[in-house]
C-alpha cells in the first residue's frame, strides 16, 4: 500500500511542478499570436531593407500606425460561363456576366428576361445538341410561381457545370431568368 501511496505522491509532485512552466508557456504562446501582426510587419520591412538598402532615409513606421495600404493586384480576365452554354432563346440580359451571390455562395452569372414560359426554357437547355451532359431538371410550383432548374455537367475533367432557373410570377407575362456557374476550382483542389 505504501508503494501506491509513494507513487501517486511522486506523480502529484511532478503535475504541481509542472503546471506553472505549463502556465508560463501558455502565456508566452498568447504574446505570440497577439504580436503575430507586429512580427509580420518587422518580416515585412526588413524584407524591404534588403531590397532597396538605399532607402535607408524612410521614416519606420510606429507600431502604432496604421499597417502600409497593400499592392493592387492584376485584376484577372472577367467572368465568364462555360464555353459550351447552350443559348437561352429570345433572352434579355440585364447586364455583363458578373461575380454575383447565389444561394449564399459567390457565383458567376447572368441574368435577364424572355418573354417564353419556364417550360419552354427548359425545354430548350434539356435538348441542348452542344456535347454529352449530365442532366437535371427540376420543375416547382410555390404560391403560384413557376420555377424551373435545370443543371447541365459535363463529363470532362475538371468538371463544369451551368445553371439555368427560369421563374414567372402568377400574373406576369416575362420569364425571369438567371445563368450560373460555381467559380473554378484552383487545380489539385479535389473538390
């Protein structure tokens, strides 16, 4: 019975030893993250000073200050929908193929009007004579809206797909329609 009582005493020894350097090493841990900023920008210009040693005259910013404004980046080509897009007929853009927020999720799109029934449109993308697709329609009626989705993937690697969702209020005579495309994914994403 000792034994255990010596063993569990010399245990407890050792984790009320060890928790104030435990302590200590949580605390420095937080001074870290909380200076992480500080440390970036000091990378940042010395990484600088190496560059250009004859900008030495320069007033170094105080840490007070706000951070230096950042590069503009080279924006990149615009938007675009896939290249095989079947034609939506008699339709009506509202503007440009833009970056646009879908279902909570950034997306590139187009949308606009046609004065043919949500049917009719998707009737058109279903038969689409462009490549071999994966198809899905979906037609819904909800408080006397027609809704019709239909999605179009293609078999090739990476996968594109498009969107087509045509809706038309009960007493309207135009189809609002709108073109979509999850944005590509960065190569060896797997997703």
């Amino acid at each position: 019975m000792k034994l255990y009582l010596t063993s569990f005493a010399f245990a407890a020894a050792l984790f009320w030893s060890a928790l104030p350097t435990a302590r200590a090493q949580t605390v420095e841990n937080k001074q870290r993250i909380l200076n992480a900023p500080r440390l970036a920008q000091v990378l940042q210009e010395e990484a600088g000073e190496d560059e250009d040693e004859d900008e030495d005259s320069k007033p170094v910013p105080s840490p007070q200050s706000s951070p230096p404004p950042r590069k503009q980046t080279v924006k990149a080509d615009p938007p675009t929908l896939p290249e095989w897009t079947p034609p939506v007929p008699q339709f009506k853009p509202d503007g440009p193929v833009s970056l646009k927020k879908i279902d909570g999720e950034e997306k590139i799109a187009q949308t606009g009007t046609s004065p043919l029934t949500p049917a009719e449109l998707g009737n058109s993308w279903e038969t689409a004579k462009t490549a071999e697709f994966l198809r899905f329609r979906n037609n819904l009626t909800v408080n006397d809206k027609i809704i019709v989705k239909v999605a179009l993937t293609d078999y090739y690697e990476p996968r594109e797909e498009v969107h087509l969702e045509a809706v038309r209020g009960p007493r309207e005579k135009i189809t609002h329609v709108t073109i979509y495309s999850p944005l590509p994914k960065a190569a060896g994403s797997g997703k």
